[in-house]
C-alpha cells in the first residue's frame, strides 16, 4: 500500500457511478499504511533537535495528512454510492448488488434493513419493530433530587428554532461534479455528481444556492 494506490483508488470512484472492486484487506492495509506514516512521523520528531522547522518532519506530516484525507474521500464516496443503492435496492430498482468489502456489506445490510422498517411503518403503518432507548431507572435515593419538568407560562412561551444553525450540517445530493472544496470545518471535501454527503451548513447553503446540490430531507 502507498499514497500513490490511494489516490489512484479515489480517482477511480470519483470518475465512476459505480462502486469500484477492492480486495477484501483494502481498509485495513490503508489505515496499517497511514498508521505506519504517523509513526515514522513521530519517531522523526522525537530524534530531531528543532521538530518545528525539521524539513523532514514536515515532509513526512504533509504525507501522513494526505493519506488519512484520501482515505477519508474514499470511504465517503464509497459510502455515498452504498446509500443510493440501498434505496433503489428497497423500491426493486437496484441492479446487480454493488462490489463492497466486508465492512461495507455489514453497513450496506444494516441501511437496507433501516430502511426496510423505515418505509414499512411511515407508507404501510406496519409496526417496524425497531430498537426504543432503554428507559433510564431512579433508585429510590436519588427520586428526591430529581426536579419536576419545568413548565413554560403562557405568557412567554419557549421559543424553539428549527432552522439549521453554524456548526450544523445538512445532507444533500450532489447534482454537478463541484470538485474538491475545503468545508468550514477545516475538512476537504471531494464532491461528485451523485454524491449524497453530510456537509457543515454554510457550506451546503453555498452549493444549493449556485444550484448544484440539492437538500435531501430527513
């Protein structure tokens, strides 16, 4: 595994609608190999006499960042395709089932399933029998610290606030190939035509309004 194979990886998703065959140990020799970088990283860092301004340090930085970010574009364009097929899959429109590795079928049959339940209660009001959070037990001692709910006078009624706040993130459909773009939260983005991705909000404000993404609903 090297730098050069993980972008040639990214390349090949990018470029296509179709999640691309990868051998079975794909992840787990890329995250071995940006593992591998963080630790020859610190070892460099650790011998030098100035880190700080060590050309060798920063070399090896610079290339452990840029493999743990194209692994990062891989998974997510990947996963972005997984999400698209499943839908298809649940409506009877999916083709053949997609190349995943061992990870991805475990998520792919998770979604599928989710999605299965999802759409037998909302359209079919057929009980989805899905997980509820456990309720949370008081003992006896602490019943008496726990405050009633408070409740709002009708005179000043709590305000509540749907609309999507900075440091939210909205999950849209890539409608046009925009590119790599650096989000608010510091984290590159490579977005193609098809994507279905979760990005900070200003961002994703920014790509609906010049219309080459639309918002998916949740």
């Amino acid at each position: 595994m090297n730098l050069d194979e993980l972008r040639a990886v990214r390349d090949d998703e990018r470029e296509s609608g179709e999640l691309q065959p990868l051998r079975p140990s794909f992840y787990g020799e890329a995250r071995s190999f940006v593992e591998e970088l963080e630790e020859e990283r610190n070892r460099q860092f650790e011998a030098s006499d100035d880190p700080l301004s060590d050309p060798a340090v920063e070399r090896l930085n610079d290339k452990h960042n840029s493999a743990a970010e194209v692994l990062s574009s891989i998974f997510e364009h990947r996963i972005s395709k997984l999400l698209t097929h499943a839908l298809t899959d649940v409506v009877g429109q999916a083709a053949d089932p997609p190349a995943m590795t061992a990870e991805e079928a475990r998520f792919y049959q998770v979604v599928v399933e989710s999605i299965q339940h999802t759409r037998a209660a909302a359209i079919e009001g057929i009980d989805a029998d899905l997980p509820t959070p456990p309720e949370q037990e008081i003992s006896p001692d602490d019943a008496e610290d726990v405050e009633p709910p408070s409740v709002a006078s009708e005179e000043a009624p709590a305000e509540t606030d749907d609309e999507p706040r900075s440091g939210d993130r909205i999950l849209v459909h890539i409608v046009e190939t925009v590119g790599t773009i650096l989000g608010v939260d510091e984290r590159e983005y490579d977005l193609a035509a098809g994507d279905v991705v979760s990005l900070p909000v200003e961002n994703a404000r920014a790509l609906i309004e010049r219309e080459v993404a639309e918002q998916v609903e949740e």
